[in-house]
C-alpha cells in the first residue's frame, strides 16, 4: 500500500515532466536547427511553439497542483506562503520581460536575445523553485532549482546553438529525473 503525502504537499511530478518535455522538444528542436551547420532543416517558429507548448502545461500543471494542496491544508501560514510563491511567479516573469526587453532595446545586439530569453528563463525559474524548495522544505524542488539555475547561467558562456544543447540535456534531464524521484519523495508510486 502506497504512502499517502502529507496535508499540502505538493505533487510537482506532471510539472516536472511537462517542464523537461519542453527543454527536451523546444530547445532540442533549437538545438538542431539553428548554427552554421544546422542537423535539420525545421521551421523557425518549431522549436519556440515547441518550448511554449510545454511551458504552457507546465505553468497549468503547476497551477493545479499548488491548488489542490492550499486545498487540502488549513495552516494560515501555509495558505500565505503558497500565495505568496504564486505572486512571485508572476512578478519575476513580468520582470524578465522587462528586463530582456529593455536590454534588447538599448544594446545594439539584436541576436542577444535569441541567447537571453532561454538562459535568463531557466535562470528566473530556478531561483523561483529555490525559494518555493526552501519555503516548503523540499529538497528535490530546491536541488532542481540550483541546478537550473546554474546550467542556464553557464550556458551563456558558450552562445548559440550549444547553450540549447546544454538546456536540452542538462536541463530535459535534470526535470526528468526530478519526475521520477518526485514520486519516491512523497512515498507514492
């Protein structure tokens, strides 16, 4: 008989897994079309339509599992913590959008943000599962954070197309496995 999870715990597993479906499919897609020797001969808005596709499951995913475990807990400080993560989310996506908006527009580097968009979003949303694993005392969601947080930033030492083969392998892997032993952490199958 399998484990039960605790009051208000969150089951991230089909986050996790539409997360690392995206970085497997959108920037794998980015990682064989684009360079000076492209594998394969895709549609520019493939791998970006790929990307968001899944980012899109992810975020609803994410949305009903947060919901369904402020649902089940009746800790006032547990509630204002998950809406507080909640209202994070949105404040730092809103604020990368600034941020790579704004310095598109006054550098003079018009490919930057081919190279700025993915690395800054896996680096804006590994901080964010670093403070929700820390709030929430979950480790596998902080380790996946830190890690996300620095494949994407040293990613931007090697430019395009290997920063997508890096989110690709590094990060596709890294949520798959987070997947699989987000099962194993809440006790359940």
């Amino acid at each position: 008989m399998a484990a039960t999870r605790p009051t208000g715990e969150v089951d991230s597993r089909a986050t996790y897994l539409s997360f690392g479906l995206a970085y497997l499919l959108g920037h794998g897609a980015a990682a064989l079309s684009q360079g000076a020797t492209p594998l394969l001969d895709l549609p520019d808005w493939l791998p970006m339509t790929l990307l968001g596709t899944g980012l899109a499951a992810g975020t609803v995913n994410a949305t009903i599992a947060a919901g369904r475990a402020q649902r089940t807990t009746t800790d006032p400080g547990d509630i204002l913590t998950g809406k507080l993560l909640g209202a994070a989310w949105v404040v730092a996506l809103a604020a990368l959008f600034l941020a790579v908006t704004g310095l598109t527009n006054t550098v003079d580097a018009p490919d930057i943000q081919a190279a700025l968009w993915p690395t800054a979003s896996g680096l804006v949303v590994g901080l964010l599962y670093l403070a929700e694993g820390t709030a929430r005392r979950n480790l596998l969601h902080y380790g996946l954070g830190a890690w996300l947080t620095l494949i994407s930033t040293t990613a931007l030492f090697v430019g395009t197309p290997a920063l997508f083969w890096i989110l690709t392998v590094a990060g596709g892997g890294a949520y798959a496995l987070a997947a699989l032993l987000e099962g194993r952490r809440l006790g359940t199958r």
